[in-house]
C-alpha cells in the first residue's frame, strides 16, 4: 500500500475546505442533497474544487460525504447512488486536470447517520456491505488517489467501514477521520489504538468539531499515541443564525494562525470544514509557506491523563463490573443474600397531590415489602417522573427503595445520561430500562417521539456511566452503581426475534430481567431453556385480575402480553360478582407464582388500578 506522505512529496498538506459550504455560499440551499447537484449543476460542483485549487489545497475532495443509503433514502434517491457517486469523482478528477493536475482526489464518504448495533438495530456487518458497495461503485471510476472516511463518532462504525473499503480496493491509502473534542479524551484514545493500530490506515485525522482552538488540544492528545500522519480540519468556529440563516464567524487570519500552531504540534496536513471556504484555504497555505516546518517526534510518554486524575489506560481496563460488587443496589443486595426479589409495581401518580401514594408506600411497608417499580409515563401519558419519584420515596427514609423505569422514548442521549446522573446522585441505584411506547397509544398525541437509541442502546449507555464514562466515551471522573434491569418477553410471538434481543441485551450489559405478566408455568420454562448461557435473573411480571374486562384489555390491548384462554373463562365466570372477580384474579395470580417459585428470582406484582391491597392479598395467599 502506497504510505500517505507519498501523495504529496511535502513536509506538510493543505486540504481543501467545505464543499458543501461553499455550494451553500453560492446559492444551493439545503433542502435537497448536496450530492445530487454532481449531476443537475456539475459545473458549479466543479467550479468549487477549482477555487480551492486555486488557494492553494493540494487535494480535493468529492461531493460524495452524504451518499451511504440512509441519507439517500431520505429523499428518495437511494437508486442514484452509484450515478451520483461516479459524478463526483469524475468532476473532483476533471477539476484538478484543468488547473494542472498537481492536486490529488480524496474520495470522502462520511458515515451512515443510523445507530449500530448495540445502540441500534443496524449490524456491523451491513456497514461493511454498505461500504463495500461504495467502493464498488467508485472503482468504476477510478479517478482519485485515497480515501477520506471523516467525521465518523462510532469507532465500530468506523472500523466496519474500513473493512468494507478493504474487501473491494487494497491499495489505495485510508485517511479515517473523527469528530471528537478535546474534552473526548477516551474516545481519541481509542481511536489512536483501534484505529492507528490497524496496518490498513494510512493516515489519522480529527475534523468538523468546534473550532480550530479545542483541535488543537484534541491534537495534543492524539499525537502521542500514534506515529501515523494526522489531518486536522477544524470548523469556523460555531456557527450563528442571523435572520435564518447560519454564519461561521471565524476569519481566514485566525484560521491560518491555528494551521502554524497545529503544524508545529505535530500534524501532517491541515484544512477546514464546516464554514471553510477558498478564502481560508488560502490564508492557511500562505501562511504555512511561511513558517519553517519543525518534524515532531513521538514522545516518550506512556499515559495521557483525563478527568478525575485517571490514567486512560488505567480506564481502559474497567470492564463491566460483576452485580455483586454494586453493593448500593437493593436487587444487588437481594440476589447476594439469595433472598427472592418482591417488588410492587405503582403507576406513578398524574398530578403533584402524592398522598394516595404514600399511603399505599406505607402499606408496602407493612407487608415487609421493601422494594416497588414505576413505570416511566406508562401507556405514554403524562405522569410524574419516575426518576424523580423514586429519589422522593429515598428522601421519605421509610426504607422503601424504587426501581424506576426509564424509557427512549422522551429524552435524548443527553438528557438520558443527565438524569441517570442526578438519580445515582439521589441514591437510585436500580433501574429498568425499556424503550417505550410510542406517544399516540397515550394522552399526548402529538408529542415527538425521540427514540435516540433503544432500550438496548440504553443498557449500553448505563453500562458505561457504570465504567465511570458517557456513551461518546468522557471520562466522568466516578462511577454510578446501577443494577442494569430490562425487559423480556417470554411470550412474545416471534420468540427467536426476542431471544436476539435478549442477547444483545445481555451483551451490552443486563444485570437482571423483569419480565411481561406471565400466567403459564411452561411459558416461563421454555424461555429459561432457550436463553442457556445467557440467562440473567429474572423477576416475573404478575398482574392479578380485578374484573373480567381487566383481563379482557389485558388480553387484547396492552402490547406483548399473553393472557390464556382458561383464564379469561375463569374471570367470565364470575364477571357479575365484583368482589368474586378480585378473589378469581388473586388466586390466578398466586397459582402462577406457587408454580414459579423455584424457578426464578423473584417477582413483581401489578397493583392493578392502583390498588396495593390487592397485590398484597396475592402475597398472603402464598403464607
């Protein structure tokens, strides 16, 4: 493979800028694909990468960064994937030809804007085929010197990218680029290892970010962990909205005061992206035509610090932590004492009058029940955090504590990580997390359904805050001490598609399960069977019947429940009789528990409706 350097024959590289900046500058607005205009205005692509030619870039890059699958099937252009491509390319190769062919031709592709497993439902292995077609696809114009796989966040993703690029073209170098801040310390860490170590990456690169200031510190973290040529290219600052439309404040001067600094600090080559146009490009190659060029060796350091005075490869060796030792945990303590695990399940109250509430806490607490779960905005309505809930029943010291629910569906990624923090703060250190219903089964129709990642994304990420990190890899300086709960379905009707998810549940780092209402010994049993090695502790879902129309809805209207056909005969039998219902339904409840007994690790029982005294007249049944 041809080494990085040798595309250019030069102590350092200038890059080009933004090309679809400069297209935004010229006109082109952004409610259509950049790409598209390859084809429709060619000639204005074209006249982009002259102008950056013109102020002095070295290379190039293709109007290509959004053309994966995903962002093409947004507007419905996924068929023109391999046209649109192919265009790019050959306009970057022809403009350069026109001002002298000095200049190389980097391929950009950027990444797929969906989430990979474990965060999402997209394997590893379909990115390799994603970027294994888009090699394909260019190497039937074969116009360009390497390839520029940049602003890449997952590093799986990244790497799976790599590969695909590898199974079509073997020769051509590999600049792979990130966007990370300086403050990402892990993130560039392992990027530096996973991706500098691979023998198939020509050259490393950071870029988009902020502006030129925090790369340079990102630069000064990653230079010592590799010896492969580094490309930084900064953004223009933050961009500002001035009468709807964004501007990047930062001028061509203070660009090429930087592109010195990060040259001196060790980096190869140095361009722009977001808010970068010709006019930077050529205050930064004036201004490195001026400097002599100082060649920065790899220093002798082993570590780099981060956050909280931890060694990065003190960090790395974390993994997860066995449930035993998060001695916070009220299940953790359980499971080690092998006591069974007793939970009520409340639906948090709609309003702030909590007295229903506390009184059915208290009577609870008389049972010499000690731990009760709350659904997170149950049926998507409108309900009293079950975070916050949980840390007011922690200030209530009744020695009470809650298993919250926690679901995708309200908060982004940064929301989520926030408020995990402020519950571990609040002394929650057990949690369920699901993804949720979708906001047109409840009261709020027209709400925005977030749904960042899912609920096994979410395990992930509470793994992580349990490392001492966030999801995009920050040092936090301290651990939280969650029991990782999820959900599984032993009865669901695509019972290998759960059992998948159970695994990758279980590989991102489930601690226990609670599972959906189970009426049926055999049901729970074939479950247990089929997850093997993979079986974590399971608390079964009890929901015991107040009336024949409960179990009806049950039945046939919340998701992913089973009710058998014997017991909907039993309810209808005394359907007439309110007070025979609630008997009816205790004893099918109680049955099931009885069966179950020696075979999970515990269970958590429904007040239906509210009514404590009814799932507590389940657990007097078993005396």
């Amino acid at each position: 493979m041809q080494k990085f350097e040798d595309l250019f024959r030069h102590a350092y590289a200038v890059f080009d800028g933004g090309v679809a900046t400069e297209l935004y500058e010229r006109g082109f607005y952004i409610n259509r694909p950049f790409e598209e205009l390859n084809v429709s205005h060619g000639r204005d692509v074209a006249g982009v990468h002259e102008s950056y030619v013109d102020a002095g870039a070295m290379m190039v890059t293709t109007n290509s960064f959004s053309l994966t699958s995903p962002q093409l099937d947004k507007f419905d252009i996924k068929a023109r994937q391999s046209e649109l491509l192919q265009a790019s390319i050959r306009i970057a190769a022809q403009a350069v030809k026109s001002k002298g062919g000095e200049a190389k031709v980097g391929l950009t592709l950027g990444p797929m804007a969906v989430l990979i497993e474990p965060l999402g439902p997209t394997s590893r292995e379909e990115v390799r085929q994603e970027y294994e077609n888009l090699t394909r696809f260019a190497m039937e114009a074969p116009l360009y010197d390497f390839y520029i796989l940049e602003t890449f966040s997952n590093l799986d993703e990244l790497d799976a990218a790599i590969d695909g690029i590898r199974r079509i073209d073997i020769q051509r170098p590999i600049l792979a680029s990130i966007t990370a801040m300086s403050s990402e310390t892990h993130l560039l860490q392992n990027f530096a290892s996973r991706i500098g170590g691979r023998v198939d990456v020509q050259a490393l690169g950071i870029n988009c970010s902020e502006g030129p200031h925090d790369l340079l510190q990102s630069l000064k973290i990653l230079k010592p962990l590799t010896s492969k040529p580094i490309v930084i290219q900064p953004n223009a600052g933050i961009p500002r909205s001035i009468n709807g439309r964004y501007f990047y404040m930062t001028s061509p001067d203070y660009m090429a005061k930087f592109a010195k600094r990060f040259i001196e600090a060790g980096a190869y080559g140095v361009g722009g992206c977001c808010g970068t146009g010709p006019d930077h490009i050529r205050a930064i190659a004036q201004s490195l035509k001026m400097m002599e060029v100082k060649v920065i060796r790899e220093d002798d350091s082993k570590s780099v610090r981060i956050g909280g005075g931890i060694e990065i490869t003190e960090r790395l060796n974390i993994g997860h932590r066995s449930l035993d030792v998060r001695s916070k945990s009220r299940i953790s303590q359980k499971l080690k004492a092998k006591q069974k695990i007793i939970t009520i399940e409340f639906t948090s109250p709609r309003g702030t009058d909590l007295t229903k509430f506390t009184q059915s806490l208290q009577m609870v607490k008389n049972a010499n029940v000690d731990l009760i779960n709350v659904p997170d905005g149950a049926r998507a309505s409108t309900r009293v955090s079950s975070l916050h809930l949980a840390a007011f029943v922690n200030r209530q010291d009744l020695g009470v504590k809650v298993i919250p629910h926690l679901t995708t569906r309200d908060r982004n990624l940064i929301a989520l990580q926030a408020d995990l923090l402020g519950a571990s703060i609040n002394q929650v250190h057990d949690v369920l997390l699901i993804t949720g219903d979708p906001p047109k089964l409840g009261n709020s129709r027209d709400a925005t359904a977030v749904y960042d990642i899912d609920s096994i994304g979410l395990t992930y990420l509470v793994e992580q805050l349990n490392r001492g990190l966030t999801i995009q890899g920050d040092a936090l300086g301290s651990q939280t001490e969650f029991a990782i709960g999820v959900a599984s379905n032993p009865t669901a009707i695509n019972l290998e598609l759960e059992l998948k998810r159970w695994q990758y549940k279980v590989e991102s780092g489930a601690d226990f399960a609670i599972t959906q209402p189970i009426y049926e010994r055999e049901t729970f049993l074939r479950w247990k069977d089929k997850t093997g090695a993979n079986y974590r502790p399971h608390v079964i879902g009890i929901w015991p019947f107040v009336s024949y129309k409960n179990a009806e809805f049950m039945a046939h209207e919340v998701p992913g429940v089973y009710v058998p056909h014997w017991a909907l005969e039993k309810m209808s039998r005394v359907q007439d009789d309110p007070v025979a219902s609630v008997k009816a339904g205790v004893e099918i409840a109680a049955t099931i528990m009885k069966d179950l007994w020696s075979e999970c690790e515990g269970f958590a029982i429904s007040a239906p409706l509210g009514r404590a005294e009814v799932a507590l007249e389940v657990l007097k049944c078993l005396e």
